[in-house]
C-alpha cells in the first residue's frame, strides 16, 4: 500500500489508520457485536483538478434512476431482488473508490441507499459506513462524521463506523469533536480487541489535547466579544488591545490586565506542525514578529539592496471613517504581493501606509452622531467646537481600519505612517495652493456645480451615485418625511408672443417642473423646419407672465427628440449653463443652499418653500392656469444621488474655488504617449485619453467644516465709498488674498492699500474663506507630500513612487489628478506603472450593498461567520424593515451554511487570482475556500515530507538566505520523473517572475498553484514514494531528496508574496527538518532571494515534459480500461502498448520499465504498426487516434470476478431495454403527422437532442455488453 500524504509514520498506527481507507466489501455480514468486513486495495491517492497528475479513473457504468421504495411491505422475493440492485450499486462504489474515485463512489452509495430495504438494516448501516470512508478520503470530516452517526444508529456495534469516527472527530480538532473521539475510543476498548492498542494510546494522547483545544476555544470565543468591549472602551479612549485576558489558576476564570502595545515582549512563534491545517493558528504571532524585527523598513538589516535607491510604493489610502471593505482587502492583497515580491528580489522597499481624512465621510459620520446621542447639529456647536469633536472621534475610531490593514499581512512601513490632514500634509497642501494661485491657475468664479442639499455643499463627480427609474417612483430622501415622486414628465405650454402662421404656443416636457421660476429661453434647433418662423421670436412664461426669447442652439436641442423644444435654466441645469454661457442668458438661481426657494424665484407665494412642496404646487397652478398638459408616468428617468447621504443632486451656481488643468493634463497626455507612464490592463488608456483630452476646470472647493481650509481671506471694505472706487461696483465684495496665516494676508493687503494710495488706517474686515478643499486635492499631492514634500522644495530623495495599484474607477479621480498635480510641482511623473485592478461584484455579477443583503466583509471571510450572526448584523444596521427581509433573503441563499473560516493567506491568495478579470471581479466565496483546500494541500505535502527528511536525514541538503539550486550530477542519467520535475521547476519560477514582471499576478498564481498540486504532489511524489520510502539505492535516495527539498524551498518562496503565513510556518519548519543544528539558520522566508529564472534556465526540457506526458496519459488509459472491465489495481494483467508513430517509439521504449512498473502490468509490449493489426479479442482504450492501450479478453476474464461480470451484464441488459424502449416511444411520437404542425420548434429541438442522446447510450452499452460477454 503506498502511504499518504497525511499519514502517521508509526507502522503500528498506520496499521489502525489504514483500516479507515477501504470501502467495505459487499459480502460484509454482521456477525455476534461485530461486522465482518473484507476491504479492498489501497487507491493512489490523486489530488483534484490534476492535468498533469496521474488521471483519476472514470467511471463508465451509467448511474440508474432513482427508485422510490413503494409504501406496502415488499415481499421477500422483493427484498432478495432489491438487495441484488443494491449490491450491484455498491460494486460499482467500491471499484470506484479503490480508484481514487470518491465522489463518484458516494453517489453510486447513496443510489444503493435509496433502493436499500428497510429490513436489511445491516446493509444501510454498511452503506452508512462505505460513505463515511470516501468522506475521509475526501477529507469532508463532518460529513463522515454524520455518516458514521447514521450507520452507528442502525448498528450500534459496527465497528468500523466507531473507528471512522473517531478518527474523523480526532482530524476535526475541535472540543467536542475530541470529546466525541474520546467517547468512541472507550467503547472500541470493550468491543474491538484488534484494536486495543491503538485505543490505549489515544485514551492517553486525547485529554491534554482536549484540554489544550478547550483553552483555544475560550480565547476564540473572547475575541468575538472583543467588537463588543470595543464599543463601550471606546467611550474612554480604549480598546480591549489595552487589556490582557489572564486566568485565575485556583478557579478557571479570567480577569482583565491593562497593558501596553509592547513589541518588546514579541518572540518569534515557534509551534509544531498540527496535524491539520488550522489558518488561525498558523497566522497568529507571525505579523508581530516581522514588524518588530524591522523586516517592513528598506533599511532593515537583512536587506540585500545595498546602497541602492529606497523603491517607494503609495498606498492608495482608505478613510479614516470606514472599515475594511472588500475592495480594500483586493487592493491590499495586490500591492503587499508586489511589494513582498520586489523586497525579496533585493530591493529596498518602503511601503508608506496611510489614512484620508474623507471630509465629507467623516463630517457626516459625526453629524449623525451629534444628532443621536445630543441632539444637536454642527451650527449648534460652531466652527471650532465641531472640528473638535471631528478630531476627538478620529483619535477613537480611526486606528480601526490599521489594524485591518495589519490583519490582512500588509507590510507597511509604519514608520512612514501618515494621515492626510496631519501637519506636514496640511503644509503641503497650503503651499501647493498658494503657489497655483500665484501662477495664475487657481482662481475664483461662479459656475454651475453638484449640489448636496442635505449636507449644503458641493460634491464631486465621484460622490453622485446614479439611480435608474422605469417610471413613476416615489424616493425617500433624508430630513423629509414624505415620498418624493421621479420618473414622472410633465408637459406645459409656452405662449408665443406675436405669433406668425399656426404656431400660438410651444409645448416643453420636465422632470423638474418647479425649476421653470429659473427659465430664462426656451431653446430649438436653427434648421428644424416647423420653428423656422419663431427665430427671434418670444414665449410668455407661464406662470411669471414675462417674456423670453426664442433662441437658436444647435447643440442643446435634438429637434428629433419629443417637440424639439427646450427649456433653458442656465441657474439649475449644466448643459442649459453651457447653452447659457454661449449666448449670454443671465444666470438666476432660485434655490439656497438647503433647496429652499429665494426671492430670485419671482413669486412671493412659492418663496421660502422646499423644492418639493413647490414642484407641486407649481402644478396645480398650472392647471388651474390652463398651461399644464398632463404627465407621463411611464419615463425612464436616471436620478443622481449623493453618495453620502443620498438626497437628490441640486445643479447649483455657486461661487466657488477652480483650478486650470488645461496644460497640465496636456503634459500628463504626452507623458503617456512617450512612454513616461504606462497603463496596465492597457484597455484603460483609451479612457485616460478621453479624461484628459476634454478635460474642464476642476472645482476644488467644498462647503464643509473638516478638511483642509482654504487659505483665502476676502478683504471687505466698511466704507461703501472706497469699495465703489476700489472694485467698481457698490455690491461686490470680491477682494480676495491668497496666503499661509491670516498674518501674512494683513501683509498683502497693506501692500494692496499702498498700490491703491489708501491709508491703512481705512476700516475693513479680513474673512478667512469657510469652504475647504476637496479631498482629493490633498491625495493628489500624497506622491510628494508622503515623501515629506512641504509644497516649496522641488527634489526629493525617493521620488517617484515604483508604481501605483488601484481600482480603475479612480483613474481620472486620484490617479490623473496625481499625475497632473505631482508633475507640476516636481518636473516629472509620479510613477511610471499603472496597474489597475476591476471592480468587485458578487457571484452573480450584482454590485454589492447592504440592502441587497449581498456584501462581503473580509473579516468574515478570514474569521468566519454563521448565517445567524450575518442576520443579526442585518437587523443592528440602519436598514428598514422591507430591506432587512429582502437582504435576509439573498443572503440565506447566498450564504446558505453562512461562510466558512478560510483564513487571510485564502483570501488574498483568491482575490490576487481573481485579477484576470479586467472589467469586473464576480466574487464568489467557493473560490476563497478553494484557495483554503490549496493551502491544505501544501500543508499535507509539506507534513509528508518532513517525515521523510527525519528518516533521510543524512541526504537533506541544508537550506539558507540565498537559494541553492540542486547539483544534480548526469541530469541526462536521472529518472524521468526526476527531469520531469525540474523542467516544471524551472517553467514554474520562469512564469512566475515574467507574470509579476508585467503585473499578470493571476498568471503567478495559477502557475505556482499548478506546480504544487499537478506536478509536485500528484505526478513526483506518486512516482517517488517508493524512492523515498528507501526501495532504492542510496544515490536514487539522495537525488530524490535533494530534489524534493529545492521543490518544496522554491515553492514556498514563489508564494510567499500571496500567501505570506502558511508559507513562513511551512518554511520555518522546513529549516527544522533540514538544518536543526546549524548555528546560522536564515531567519525569515521574508527576506530571503526569490527564485530567479537564470538559476533554473538548465533544468527546463520540453522533451522530457512531453514524454511524460505520454506515460501519464497510458497510466491514465489503462486505469481507465481497469475500470470498464471490473479489475481491480491489484490484478496485474498483460499490457500492450499500440502506436503507428515512429517517433514515438522512443519514449514508449526508453520508459517502458517505469510504465509497466505504474500499471501493474505482468508484462507490457510496444507494438508499431498498423491499426488492423490489433487484435480482435482484446479490450482496447484509446488515447489518441495514434496511441492505444490494450489487454487480451482472457486476461481479463481470468482475474475479474464471474459474479461482478455477470451482474454487470445483466444490470446492462436492464437498461438498454429501458432506453430502447425510451427511444421508440420517442420516435412514435415524432412520426406522427401531426407533430411537424403542431410542436412548437423548442420541443422539437428537445426531443432532438434526447433522441441522440438516447441512442449515444446505446452504442456505449452495446459496446460494453459485447466486451462482457466475450
């Protein structure tokens, strides 16, 4: 029997263990308190989804329909033949599991169960006990438990389902898993004298391991109330970080210790490898440890970078306001790869971590806070009092998201920390202002911009959110109680002034009827031919009975569009703005800041009113008035929302603060023609173009209290007479100075009143303006204000920045405004790559949010969460009720069994695959714990071969910093497994290096994901386990541990990047196993060289990988013919291999010895030639047209079992009558004349394809009862 990945060394538990991995025999009987049972040959063990592994069998035999036991007692004719059906069942189950074929096995099982009768509670309870044992195969751990639950309840003394049980339970881990496993062991005491060793053994090595797991569960169940304790410190400033949990040795129960963060007391972790793979454990200790020996600084002391330039690399920084969303934990499972990788190639990295101040995020935050604990709003406070609190509650909440970020493996250099409003930012930023406003591009005007009503400021493009309507909709807006109505148009008429020929009025629809107080023309297009004798015209407004002008505009109207008549309101719409400009209509805004009609409206009765109550008064005067002409309720209207506090967007003509970007965005254009930058996925240049090439003045004020004030004073002079000389008008204030402090303003403006010859005695006010920048003005200095730009210098020691990585729905917003910004100060680019990664979205492709009830939050993903508790955070959030059952809904059947703990290294390892979609990430977690079964793949491989290297120890080469590439002495002499292996090494850390050279990090990924599973551990390790189990000389040994050795040390070191803990765990244990006595043993896998292609170059051998591609795909065939004819592996049999290619002699010969080694085979014969001169009684499998395998039929019937045969071919029988008769009543119905009439064109293609289908099954049965029955 070969042994196991995961199997226990010790030849008397393997003994035990081994029991666990055969399906029981189909003659099992009970007999006395046991169960009599036959087992089966020992599979190769085969790891799934292998293209290079040695295939998994295939089953030909179709499965059967289900049968429904009838509710009448059956007779024992009955009973005699169901047994008989279920017996063929579980023939085929058990050829299917001794082929590594569990899945397949289960379902053949259960079939059997279905059919089992009731009365044979013996044979339900094997059955029980078969699926247990594919269960464990197949390391499903609870599901063999719960099979092993059904047997033991049928028969309580089966013996093998108390032994599977108990291992199972043991495997799992947990508490009362072991107590359970404890349990069965006890009774296998009494009951199985076979195994009373074993069970003494355990009764001594399970207590102190349950009660080490019950300490573990304590700790984790303290850590779910640490969210909890969070909330109530952190009215004090604490967090449950500052407290230690500590044990009362006399009675068991905790007390709490205050302490300090104190890196001083971190050691390196130092644990043995458990027997399964527990991402909890495993990523506990390593974080603290890295950081604290300074492994994240460029300069730390293992750094192989020399006196090289420090690489810098900017984190895209995440609002001090949020938590760690999906889309972060991407981002930073992308760049930390990066960054890791670069670190490794010898390359000082410093990785600056940061937070935003997000001004309009967090002021909301604290708004409603304000107004839920105090009742109180920002006005109620002031300016300074609110900033206070803003600060107080940034110093409580905003290291949340840090410790986050460190919870995902980010390694930052936190020496570099910054937070966008601390003081060097805030320098830079002031400067950076003052010195555009000094060049002439920063300026001050009235124009049209995004209006938050709610929150009464202006917000950028990033921050409107767009919703579509079908039509008639009714919103609901913050701070009002009634619905709002949208997707309504509503159609009034204009009256033409001195009308000539038929037309006596314009008809105009809107979506936003009360905006017509602001109409100032009504727009057509100068060649619509109905219109022709209106130009110059004019219209009487409808309800303020003054005229305006009938203007021309080619670009504002689509005279194919409803009347081909517009209505222009320069003061609330921004392409009537634009039409407005261009032909100099006055620009009238009859809204204030909070929506609230002004005396600019023009009718007394509609002033002082919300928007919303005038919409629809407005209305009902219409009506009344005769102009109104009705509404459609069917019009698709698309709605912009603000993303902050979701009120409907204002378009407002507000003063406020531009910059010119006009010839910065120029230089930002040919800095990516001339290859200055570079765009990666390149799709995205297109939309950088577009950006920049119609790029408008940016607004870059904000009418908020946090964020960076705007350092501009306005000069207001108290004597009206000096402001009419001075300014030229008596009404206007509009004197404004640019300057660091207000004491620098007063020396600018005495400046101003000795240029203008006024005394400065003069009586005047001097105002800091009270909007502050827009966010991203200060993130778009972050590559020169996180180098410790202060926005006067030019030079900086580290910049550029190596690269930037971020979502590319900021391209335009952050990434090109960076861009512009840092190339103006500085003279050059900020960075040369742009890597941008898609846009997250569920498994079905749905934007995530909480009302969907379809958002996944990392912590979930890395902790785990039940459906319960998802529940439960539903209904403690701020949705309403009809969204709680909706989400409640998607989210049972997206997260049926809630989501599994997978551990960080899964997630970032899932998430970095994921990158291969370019436009848009369908995030599903199956992904994420198929990335967990990998790391529990590596784990076993790595588990296996520690066990072999304490056994070979005197062939295990040592490991160390710099990696060594095995001296392998006439590689042309090494077996052709051991090439092989090489040569995949060698394409492995090729592909892998170019992938992360070109930012391709899902082709790393699946490389190295490829490497391990199809080639490591399901093609060498199977071809080497005799090697290493000693079968072999001692130069075979050496060179297979050699080998196996650099595998396992290069493999580790390409995934490090991805998967930073399990890999640091494995490789730590690696040195243990390899070096345990050496006094200069590497320290961290983190600073050790990564695997350069050049070192390899010499293994690579497309020959080899392609001849052993052949022996795998005969291995494959044979397996495969072993299965159609009912052998087991264990018969060896007489093997042919067929080919009419001539270069493929070679191979077939020069590999024949290994080949007939792998299929069993008593003798294994290359046969050239033609076709025809295949035997007629054999039993063929076909590889290729070019290549076949075969075996004489009297072989075949020499080993095989007459019974299994026979019942085989009658189970055949069976069904080829009931598919004939399937296919005749098929062909009765579409034979009639009638039915090319009739039948609809679907059905007829339905029944199409199942007639093929049918008759497909046929030949297949036909041809396999013809091999039987030879």
């Amino acid at each position: 029997m070969s042994p196991k990945i995961s199997e226990i060394s010790d030849s008397e538990e393997e003994e035990f263990y081994e029991s666990l991995e055969y399906a029981d025999e189909p003659n099992t009987v009970l007999k006395e308190t046991q169960l009599k049972e036959v087992s089966s040959e020992d599979p190769t063990v085969v790891a799934e989804n292998s293209t290079h592994a040695i295939p998994k069998t295939v089953a030909s035999v179709e499965a059967s329909e289900i049968n429904i036991i009838p509710p009448t007692p059956l007779t024992e004719e009955e009973i005699e033949e169901r047994v008989q059906e279920v017996e063929s069942y579980k023939a085929v189950g058990n050829q299917l599991f001794g082929s590594g074929e569990y899945e397949s096995a289960v379902e053949k099982y259960n079939q059997a169960l279905e059919i089992c009768p009731k009365e044979k509670p013996s044979l339900l309870a094997l059955l029980h006990g078969n699926i247990a044992a594919c269960y464990i195969k197949l390391e499903r751990l609870e599901d063999a438990v719960s099979a092993c639950d059904s047997a033991l309840a049928l028969e309580p003394t089966y013996v093998k389902a108390l032994v599977r049980r108990a291992q199972a339970n043991e495997k799992i881990g947990k508490y009362l898993a072991l107590s359970s496993a404890l349990e069965d062991y006890k009774k296998l005491l009494d009951i199985a004298p076979n195994y009373r060793r074993e069970c003494e053994r355990a009764l001594v090595r399970l207590p102190p391991r349950i009660e080490e797991q019950q300490e573990i569960e304590k700790a984790e169940m303290l850590e779910k109330v640490k969210d909890l304790g969070n909330r109530f410190l952190g009215m004090f400033g604490l967090s449950t970080d500052n407290f230690q949990m500590q044990k009362d040795p006399s009675t068991g129960n905790y007390s709490m210790q205050f302490k300090l963060r104190n890196y001083a007391q971190v050691s390196k972790p130092k644990r043995p490898l458990n027997g399964k793979y527990q991402p909890a454990e495993v990523e506990k200790g390593w974080y603290e440890w890295w950081e604290k020996q300074g492994y994240f600084s460029p300069t730390h002391r293992h750094s192989r970078a020399g006196e090289q330039k420090i690489t810098t690399v900017l984190t895209p920084p995440p609002n001090v306001t949020g938590n760690l969303h999906i889309g972060h934990a991407l981002t930073f499972s992308v760049q930390d790869s990066l960054v890791r990788w670069r670190r490794m190639c010898g390359e000082a990295v410093s990785w600056i971590p940061g937070t935003d101040h997000a001004g309009i995020g967090t002021q909301s935050v604290v708004e409603k806070q304000l107004m839920k604990q105090h009742k109180l709003t920002r006005h109620d406070l002031g300016r300074d009092k609110f900033i206070s609190e803003v600060w107080k509650w940034k110093e409580l909440h905003g290291n949340k998201i840090i410790e986050q970020m460190r919870k995902m493996g980010s390694s930052l250099d936190w020496k570099n920390e910054f937070f966008t409003m601390d003081a060097p930012r805030t320098e830079a930023v002031t400067n950076a202002f003052i010195q555009f406003f000094k060049d002439g591009l920063l300026y001050r005007d009235t124009r049209i911009v995004n209006w938050c009503c709610h929150l009464e400021t202006a917000i950028s493009d990033i921050e409107v959110d767009y919703e579509t309507v079908q039509g008639q909709t009714f919103l609901t807006l913050p701070g009002r109680e009634d619905k709002v109505e949208v997707g309504v148009l509503h159609k009034l008429a204009y009256k033409v002034v001195d009308p000539v020929g038929d037309i006596e009025e314009l008809v105009v629809a809107t979506t936003r009827i009360e905006t017509i107080l602001g109409d100032c023309a009504l727009a057509i297009h100068p060649e619509d031919p109905r219109y022709k004798t209106l130009h110059g015209k004019f219209v009487l407004h409808p309800v303020l009975n003054q005229k305006i002008p009938i203007i021309c505009d080619p670009e504002l109207v689509d005279p194919d569009f409803g009347t081909g008549v517009v209505k222009v309101t320069p003061g609330h719409d921004p392409n009537d703005y634009a039409c407005g400009r261009r032909h100099n209509l006055p620009l009238t805004s009859i809204m204030d800041k909070t929506g609230t009609f002004n005396e600019l409206c023009g009718v007394r009765k509609y002033q002082n009113k919300d928007r919303y109550i005038v919409r629809n008064e407005i209305v009902e005067d219409l009506i009344s008035s005769g102009a109104y002409r009705g509404k459609d309720v069917n019009h698709e209207m698309r709605i912009s929302r603000c993303s902050r506090s979701g009120d409907i967007i204002e378009p407002m003509v507000q003063p406020q603060w531009f910059l010119n970007c006009q010839e910065m965005a120029k230089t930002a254009i040919k800095n990516m023609d001339n290859g200055s930058m570079n765009i990666t996925p390149g799709h995205h240049k297109p939309d950088w173009y577009r950006w920049l090439e119609n790029i408008q003045d940016w607004c870059v004020s904000r009418q908020l209290w946090w964020g960076h004030r705007i350092p501009a004073y306005r000069l207001i002079f108290n004597d009206p007479e000096i402001r009419k000389v001075i300014q030229g008008s008596a009404s206007s204030n509009e004197l404004w100075f640019v300057a660091e402090s207000k004491e620098k303003a007063v020396e600018q403006v005495s400046d101003f009143l000795n240029q203008h010859k006024i005394s400065n005695q003069t009586d005047y006010s001097l105002e800091q303006d009270d909007d502050v920048l827009d966010t991203w003005f200060s993130s778009a200095l972050l590559p020169l204000s996180a180098l410790g730009w202060d926005g006067k210098s030019k030079s900086l020691e580290n910049y550029p920045t190596a690269f930037i990585e971020t979502g590319f729905d900021i391209l335009f917003f952050w990434v090109a405004r960076m861009a512009m910004l840092s190339t103006y100060f500085s003279g050059s680019p900020p960075f040369k790559d742009i890597y941008l990664h898609a846009m997250i979205r569920d498994s079905q492709g749905r934007k995530m949010s909480k009302s969907l009830g379809n958002v996944i939050d990392p912590l979930h993903v890395i902790n785990g969460i039940s459906l319960n508790e998802l529940r439960q955070a539903l209904h403690s959030g701020n949705l309403a009720s009809e969204e709680i059952k909706r989400s409640e809904s998607v989210m049972e059947k997206e997260f049926p069994d809630g989501i599994p703990a997978c551990g960080t290294d899964a997630l970032r390892f899932s998430l970095v695959s994921y990158t291969q979609q370019t436009r848009q990430i369908n995030m599903d977690i199956s992904n994420v714990t198929s990335a967990l079964h990998f790391g529990n793949k590596l784990w076993n491989l790595c588990r296996f071969s520690f066990g072999r290297f304490d056994t070979l120890r005197e062939y295990v080469p040592p490991i160390s910093d710099s990696l060594a590439v095995p001296s392998i002495t006439k590689l042309e002499e090494q077996p052709l497994v051991n090439k092989y292996i090489l040569s995949r090494l060698a394409d492995t850390v090729r592909k892998t290096h170019s992938a992360m050279s070109e930012y391709q990090l899902h082709q790393a990924t699946d490389s190295i994901r490829r490497f391990v599973v199809n080639d490591l551990c399901d093609v060498y390790l199977e071809f080497s386990k005799p090697t290493l189990y000693g079968k072999s000389t001692i130069e075979e040994q050496r060179s297979a541990t050699l080998i196996l050795t650099t595998c396992l040390d290069t493999s580790l070191r390409l995934l490090h990047p991805f998967m930073p803990f399990v890999t640091e765990e494995l490789w730590q244990n690696l040195i243990a196993h390899t070096n345990p006595e050496s006094s200069t043993q590497p320290e961290s896998l983190m600073v050790t060289e990564f695997p350069a292609p050049e070192k390899f170059g010499a293994f690579y051998d497309e020959q080899v990988e392609s001849e052993m591609q052949i022996i795998l795909s005969l291995i494959h065939a044979s397996r495969s013919l072993r299965q159609t004819q009912h052998v087991s592996i264990s018969q060896e049999l007489p093997f042919s291999v067929w080919t009419d290619q001539p270069d493929l002699l070679g191979p077939l010969r020069r590999y024949s010895s290994e080949l007939q080694n792998f299929v069993k085979a008593t003798s294994l014969e290359i046969v050239h030639g033609q076709e025809a001169e295949i035997p007629s009684d054999v039993a063929v499998s076909t590889i290729s047209p070019n290549l076949k395998v075969f075996v004489p039929v009297s072989a075949l019937k020499s080993v095989g079992s007459n019974s299994k045969v026979q019942g085989e071919i009658d189970r055949i029988k069976r069904k080829m009558a009931k598919i004939t008769k399937e296919i005749e009543d098929l062909e009765d119905k579409i034979n009639k004349p009638e039915y090319e009439v009739r039948v609809p064109e679907r059905v007829k293609l339905s029944n199409s394809k199942r007639l093929a289908m049918f008759k497909e099954q046929l030949t297949s049965f036909q041809t396999n009862l013809g091999l039987l029955e030879k």
